[in-house]
C-alpha cells in the first residue's frame, strides 16, 4: 500500500482506498449509460509544497525513489519497472559498479524546464496499472494513469521533484486509442476519477494476460533470479464474475471543513452541507461522492444506498470523518425447507429503500439469500462450495466469492506431491502459517491426519475455531493456535520429511525470522499464497537461494527447494492486483531433516 507521505508528495500516483489494502481498491458508478470516455481529472488541489523542499530531505521515500529495494511497494514496484523500460530504451546510462539495475538511476539531465501539457506514446504497461512513456527530450519516464500501450495521449505534467527517473502526469485525453482500448467496455462513469479500478476499457483476456506479465516481472525483478533461470508462470485463472464480485467495501467521509480550527477554539466542529461519501479521488486528497459500485456484489451495492441516505440523516451524530463498513452476508436454504422463498428470481436486485429486502439467489438445490451487514462487528456468513465461513463483518477474508471454489480447489491439488512423485515417508501434517479464520485448514483437512492453524490474531483464532466446528471437523485433527508466525516453529513437533506448509502472509511478506525458521524446519513442500506478488518473489528467491547464515539442509547459505509451478488468480477484475500461488518442493538432492538444529 502507498504510504500516506507518498500520496501527498505525489498527486498523480495511484491512491488506496483508507482502511483497504491495495488488492482491495475500488471504484463506484450509477449506470453503464453514464460511462464516458477517459478524460482530464480537473481541477487538483495546490500541489503540494510544489515538489521543492520536502525532496531536500534523505527521507525513506526518496531513497526508495532515488533506486528500488525489495519492500514490494507500490513506489518500489514503479520505480524497477521505470528502470527497466529505461535500460532496455537504452535510456538508462548511469549505473553503480554492480551494474543491478536494484542499484542504477538515470544519468542526471541538464536542468531544463518542462512543458505542462505534451503529447506522449505509452510503450509499456506497469505493474501499478499506470501507462509509461519516454519523456521526448530527457531521460525521464512519464507516468500516465488510465493509459495502455499504443495509446498516443496529451498529459499534464505536475509540479514536482524533477530530478527523478520517472514524473507522475495526468491524462487529459487520449489522442489516438490503442488497437486494445475498447471505451465501449467502460461500465462505470466514475473511472478515470475514481483511483480504484484502471483496465475498464482492456478486454478481460488482455487484463488476464498482462497480469501474467505482472508475475513475470516480478520474478525477473525481485527474486534475485538470474534471467535464464527465472520459472514459467502459467496463464491466469480469470474470476467467473468481471463486475458484480466483490463481498465488502468501505466507502468513507471526511471530517468537517475547518476541524482543527474549530477544536482549537474549544468548538465543536459543524457541518455545513453532507461531505462527499466514496473513495479517493485520482491524483488528489480529495474524496470523490460516488453513488454505486458495479463491481461490487447486488447486496453491498442496495447495501451502500442504505448507508449514504442513514448518514445523511444522522450527519450530526459525527463529529469527525469515518469509515463505513458494507459487507455481504448468506443465508443458505434448503429449497425443500418451508422456509424456502416461493418464488426465485435470479436478475431481481431488490429495492434498497428500506434496506430489508435480500438478494435472493438460485443455486442448484439451495436458495442464498444475501444482505448487506453495515456493523463491523457483527457476524457474517460465507459458503466456499460447501465448507462454511462466519467472520466478523470488519475483519480480512477474500472478497471475491466467486473465484474462491476454484481457488480453494486448485490449493487443494497441489498441496501434496503429484501422484507420479509419491513422497517416502507420507504427507501427513498441514500447518497454516498466517490462517486467518481457518479457510486453508479447513479446506485441506480432509488431506491430513493432523492440521494446525497458526494466527497472531485472537479474534481470528475464535473465528477459525467456530468455523471447525461449523464444518464438522474433530478438534484433535484440526486445531488453532494463537502465535506470532515469526515464532511458531518453535512448538512444531511434526516432522518436517512428513509436513506441508502454507504460508498467506499481509502484503509486505514474510520477515526474516519466520524465513530463517522455516528453512531450518524443512517442510517437504510449501505453497505460498499472496496478494503481492513482488514480495512473494522476493520470498520465494530466499527460499530457493538460500539466506545468509542460515542452513536449509544443503549447507549454510544455501537454498532448500525448487519451484513446481506458479500461478496467478484474478481475484480483482478491472485492477492491477493479482493473486499469486507459488508450489515449492524440497530440492530432489537433500536429505532428510528431522530437527531444527
């Protein structure tokens, strides 16, 4: 997620939803008869400190900028993907002794003055979703949000730190459109000013394919791979629901015009009109008021019209901003119940005018009947094929239901060796590294005679906990324990010859204790899931090559598995996100490990 310091410095880059992480952005619109094309943003608001004495510090921001380290955020991920365009335009002619790009900046310029509108060929697609152009007359990359290669596009430069590889722009209109630019596809008249969504206007199967290359680049980037060893990435899974998908948003408002002066004076701040109620507002710190999401689920969106009307009517009841919480809820019924509704209609989104009525759904032999929980810490509910989720509405699980059967499925084939490659001794042990509420221990259960979910979280813990025993399960086969994943090898006395393990850690990875045990354990396989797919590599480098001063089995310093497959999931359509799974076995050379010494 960007930093809030980088959102401020840097108007024109891509802006995370408050209280979301960044495989959580969004956007939100009326109808499909409203969508327009790409145009200007408008107006921004006074461009912060105009990009002059804040740059002077040697602050953490713009080390990263001034060359990319392996965080995996969003600036780092930019930042290597400038590089890389430049080294390969053979604009990159400043590098240190190592000559990694990790390392290498551009070749100072001359100072020159730059115009504030030109017009610009997007060459290449990042990871951020942003389009990226050679500036004409420097050795600059301009970044230009909304835009795709073959776009011919008039930008606006902002004002800001001019002695950097890359300048953050805006669109202001597409010139000439790209072969692969269908405006036609745009369902939402908010995109291109909302920051959530950017590939409305790519076909599915181009999102499908560039996200792909999002993997590729992050394992040709971040793992420390050399070129010719980086691994095959398979195609990725598309989610069955392109709009309509998403199970939670968390629209918000700001506080009162004139707050701090107002608590200054001792006075409680006042409204003077309802605040915009939505999400950030592209290349600004402004809210944008947005009506309706059209990738969010019919039940979030009857949800969310609930919620704007409730705080519009109680507006005096707050006396700062906050963060609304919109999350679907199912009921499942038996179509034999009496309780059964008589009559189903599958295309009916109901009224939200009083926010009673439910979205009622056919599925096969059951009936779910879908409502929109607005209390963060109320329950709900959550079917995954036929294992069963209750979480409170605030708290992480996936938030594209309709992708996560064959996401669950797909873990579930590999987590064990393929059937050509039977291990001796046999798999029996599964540990959840980072289990949240027990979605991978309860899935894979079935596959194992003991399972452990390992979670820092007490509130997750009860979650996973109930949700065993909603889904049947013994709790001497599967249990849950409350640690800190950095410390949880520590209790393990499986053995490790006979365990698999899977880790879903936030999106920053893994820390360098919890690496350096689960190398020193040596589980025979590890599938590695993440929704940020940079730090990933760069975990899964660490793995394969080895860390320093740690042993894995094939000496100190040296690596412990081998990759078997990797695979992206779109759990986002219509964003940058990708959802990563990477399958690890032991390397085929090392023996047996039965302790940590």
């Amino acid at each position: 997620m960007l930093s809030r310091a980088f959102q401020r410095a840097f108007r024109g880059s891509r802006q995370i939803l408050p209280g979301v992480s960044s495989s959580c952005a969004l956007i939100m619109s009326p109808s499909a008869a409203n969508a327009h094309p790409v145009e200007s943003n408008g107006t921004k608001k006074r461009p912060f400190n105009k990009g002059k004495s804040r740059f002077e510090k040697k602050s953490k921001r713009q080390k990263i900028l001034n060359a990319p380290g392996k965080d995996g955020s969003n600036e780092d991920v930019l930042l290597t993907d400038v590089l890389s365009m430049l080294r390969l335009q053979g604009e990159e002619d400043a590098s240190t002794k190592s000559g990694s790009i990790g390392n290498t900046v551009p070749a100072s310029t001359e100072p020159h003055e730059l115009p504030e509108e030109l017009e610009v060929s997007i060459e290449e697609l990042s990871s951020t979703g942003d389009g990226l152009a050679l500036h004409p007359s420097s050795n600059q990359v301009l970044v230009v949000p909304f835009a795709i290669p073959g776009d011919k596009a008039r930008v606006k430069i902002f004002p800001q730190n001019k002695d950097r590889p890359f300048l953050l722009t805006d669109l202001v209109r597409i010139v000439t459109a790209s072969s692969q630019r269908d405006d036609n596809l745009i369902t939402c008249r908010y995109f291109a000013e909302c920051s959530g969504c950017q590939f409305q206007m790519l076909s599915y199967p181009d999102q499908l394919a560039h996200k792909k290359r999002i993997i590729e680049k992050a394992y040709r980037n971040f793992s420390g791979f050399s070129s010719d060893s980086v691994p095959q990435v398979g195609d990725t899974i598309g989610s069955p629901l392109q709009y309509g998908y998403r199970t939670k948003l968390t629209p918000h408002f700001d506080a009162p015009p004139g707050t701090r002066k107002f608590r200054r004076k001792g006075e409680t701040p006042k409204w003077s009109e309802v605040p915009p109620i939505g999400f950030m507002k592209k290349g600004t710190r402004a809210t944008l008021d947005i009506e309706d999401c059209p990738i969010g689920t019919d039940a979030v969106r009857a949800g969310m019209q609930v919620e704007r009307k409730r705080v519009a009517e109680q507006l005096d009841t707050y006396k700062r901003g906050a963060t609304l919480c919109l999350r679907e809820s199912t009921e499942r019924i038996l179509k034999s119940s009496e309780s059964a509704p008589e009559k189903v209609n599958t295309t009916n989104v109901s009224s939200p005018a009083n926010g009673k009525d439910a979205i009622i759904e056919d599925r096969g032999q059951y009936i779910h009947k879908k409502t929109c929980i607005t209390d963060q810490n109320a329950i709900t509910t959550e079917y995954v094929d036929d294992f069963v989720f209750t979480n409170p509405a605030g708290a992480f699980f996936q938030n594209n239901n309709s992708i996560l059967p064959i996401f669950a499925s797909y873990i579930r084939s590999n987590i064990l060796p393929p059937d050509s490659d039977p291990p001796s001794p046999k798999v029996t042990n599964l540990i959840d590294a980072y289990s949240g509420s027990g979605l991978f221990t309860i899935t894979l259960s079935s596959l194992f005679e003991n399972s452990v979910g390992i979670e820092i979280s007490q509130t997750s813990i009860a979650s996973a906990n109930k949700n065993a025993k909603l889904n049947n399960l013994d709790p001497s086969h599967a249990t849950f324990r409350a640690a800190d994943a950095s410390d949880l090898f520590g209790e393990v006395t499986f053995a490790p010859e006979e365990t698999a393990v899977v880790i879903d850690p936030p999106r920053k990875g893994c820390d360098e204790k919890f690496l350096r045990q689960l190398l020193r354990y040596g589980p025979t396989r590890i599938v590695y899931v993440s929704c940020n797919v940079h730090t990933q590599a760069r975990d899964v480098g660490i793995l394969v090559g080895g860390m320093e001063g740690s042993d894995g089995g094939k000496g100190i310093g040296k690596g412990a598995y081998e990759i078997e497959s990797l695979q992206g999931f779109d759990f986002f359509p219509q964003t940058s996100h990708v959802e990563g799974v990477a399958v690890l076995r032991k390397s085929a050379e090392m023996g047996s490990r039965t302790s940590l010494d």
